[in-house]
C-alpha cells in the first residue's frame, strides 16, 4: 500500500484533528502517502482533496473541528441531484477517483450515519476502516466516543454559568443540549453542572410531574431550578420537537425548541419566571480536552494499521480502556441510556435528581 485518504463527516467535534495526525504519522513511519478528502462526503463524490504531510498536521490535534472540513447531509449513495430534485447513487464514482489518485485504502471518522456510508463504500470495493465520532456517544462500537467528554466540558461550564443568574432572579432554567436519540451528553452534563431535573429521549417525561418538583423545589427555599433537557426529549403522549426539516439530506429532521415549548408550559402552569437556553453547536466548539486528544489518537493509529496491515472493513473504538475492532453493522441501532441499570442513573436517582417520571 503506497496511499490512502482520510475523511471526516458529519457533525463536527473536538478530537477530531487528532485522529488525523495519528493516521497521516502512522502512515509516514510505514511510507505510505497520505491525503484529506474535504468536507465529508461532498469531497467523496466531487473528488476534492488535499495532501497530507507531517508537516501539515503538525500540533493540529490542540484544535477544535476537522482541518479537512466536513458536511452532515450528504450521503454517497444518496446523494442529492439539485437538476432532478431526487437523490442518486454516487459511489463508485467517488471511489473511482480516490483510485484515479492512486488511493488503495480509506479511513472515514464520523458518527452512525457517515460509517454506514463508509461500509457501503467498503462493499463497493474500497477497503476501509472507520473510527466513531459523536458528542452524542451513542455508537456502541466505542465508550466512549471521540467528541463526547469536551462536549460535557463545555455542557457543564455553560450551565454552572446560568446558575448564577437563575440564583439571581429566582428564576427556572430550561437548558436544551444536543442529543438525537440518546441522553448520554445531557445526563452527564446535567449531573455534573448541579441540575435539579435531567430530561432524557429514552423515557418520555411527565409534565405534571415536572411542574410539581419544580414547585416543590422553589417552596423549598431554593431560590432556582436547572432542568436538562435532550434536543429529542418528549412529554408523554407528545410528539418530538422538530425545529426544520431538510429536504435535500438524507437525515431530514432537525430537532429544536423543546426548551422554549418547556419553559413556557412551567411558566404558565407554576407561575413561576422560566427562561430557556439552547447550547447548541456551542457543544461542539473549543478545544479538545486531553482525554479527546489521546482517545483520537489511539483510534487514529489503530485505524492506519488495520489498513496496512491489509485488514480492512472494521471500525475501531475503544471498549473499557482498550482498543477493540468491530465489523461494520448492517443496522443503524444507536446505543440508548437504560435507565434501570445505568449506574448514573442509579446515582442521580438516590440524591434526588428529577428523571421526569415519579418512581
């Protein structure tokens, strides 16, 4: 093997640029060639790269984001057809000029999505080793995920800066953080940060319920509450907050405002002032912390070996502490919060954190 690319897609995240120093160095030591396919999947498809050298990624792996940019709608073999409005298969077109480029393996970083796109790619006949990224840390091929403990970071600083001004005002915070389908970042987040209620998508909330600890805790002589809440958290017999969709991706929901819809349900239903707060893509930003920078590495190098070593078609994550090596899955089945036997669950339970549902 003389070359191969890397690429990143999908939502971008801190530990990211690690990864591809560990790939693009580990090749070098074997002297293999290196290059970055830019901005996910529209790189793929358009054939649009840059070279990679010890040089280039020279103390990237301190920096937030992805140096090769990325893109969280496209999908190869559905790709988007702006004259038709429908979406075609596109890739072996892709892989045809990764081979044109004289590439003879491929490393994808990205979450669910992108690494389903990566085993088709490996189907098709490009080997390909793909390493899981997601603030959400819902992949079970790894625990955790590249991205997951900066976000909880940057969770937990953000929330401990609104305590202050709900203290302040007596007031309740509604604090929306990402999370598709599971509450892992918005749970440890939560927890760590003080809140008095989590609200997780795996079990759906009583809003009754809610209201009362939130009257309950303010009668208390406390003089605020901090409610976490999951971007895909829904009240019983609700429907999930849907902030837009987009047509032209092959993931089209976008969740959003469950907060603001929260906040004014307390507001009105307790009386008491309740303002809203979505963290966003704030998330995501900043630097890597250490844990993010080693975790991107160790999976970085171990994704390069596999490829030269002429053992394609896993994705690699770590398993408790260790490196570990998975095939591709057939099915997108994230990995879910069990709220009876996760142990954080358990302990948030046991000092009186509100789960959104009485016991």
């Amino acid at each position: 093997m003389k070359k191969i690319a890397i690429m990143t897609a999908g939502g971008d995240c801190a530990g990211l640029n690690s990864a591809i120093k560990a790939i693009v160095m580990t090749a070098n030591t074997h002297g293999i060639e290196t290059i970055g396919v830019t901005d996910g999947y529209i790189g793929f498809v358009e054939g649009n790269y840059i070279p990679l050298t010890v040089d280039t990624v020279r103390n990237i792996e301190i920096q937030g984001g992805t140096m090769l940019g990325s893109s969280n709608k496209e999908c190869p073999f559905h790709y988007y057809n702006k004259k038709t409005g429908g979406f075609d298969d596109r890739t072996d077109e892709g892989i045809k000029k990764l081979r044109a480029q004289g590439v003879e393996g491929m490393v994808v970083v990205g979450g669910d999505g992108t690494l389903d796109s990566a085993r088709v790619i490996f189907e098709h006949g490009m080997p390909t080793v793909g390493i899981p990224k997601t603030i959400d840390n819902d992949m079970s091929a790894s625990e955790p995920t590249i991205g997951f403990q900066t976000a909880i970071e940057a969770a937990v600083e953000a929330i401990r800066r609104l305590i202050t001004t709900a203290y302040s005002h007596r007031r309740v915070m509604v604090v929306e953080l990402m999370g598709r389908t599971s509450g892992y970042l918005t749970l440890y987040a939560g927890f760590a940060a003080g809140a008095d209620i989590i609200l997780l998508p795996e079990h759906d909330y009583n809003l009754k319920a809610v209201c009362n600890r939130v009257d309950e805790i303010m009668k208390s002589g406390k003089r605020y509450v901090i409610i976490a809440i999951s971007e895909a958290a829904k009240e019983e017999g609700g429907e999930e907050t849907i902030a837009k969709l987009v047509k032209d991706s092959f993931e089209q929901k976008r969740y959003g405002g469950v907060s603001q819809k929260l906040a004014a349900q307390i507001e009105q239903l307790t009386g008491y002032e309740t303002r809203a707060t979505v963290l966003g893509h704030i998330q995501r930003g900043g630097e890597p912390t250490t844990q993010d920078i080693i975790l991107g590495a160790q999976l970085g190098n171990a994704a390069a070996k596999l490829l030269i070593e002429g053992n394609p078609g896993y994705i690699v994550g770590m398993k408790g502490g260790k490196v570990q090596k998975v095939e591709f899955p057939k099915d997108r089945v994230p990995r879910l919060l069990d709220f009876e036997k996760d142990d954080l669950c358990k302990t948030a339970r046991d000092m009186g954190i509100f789960l959104g549902v009485e016991e």
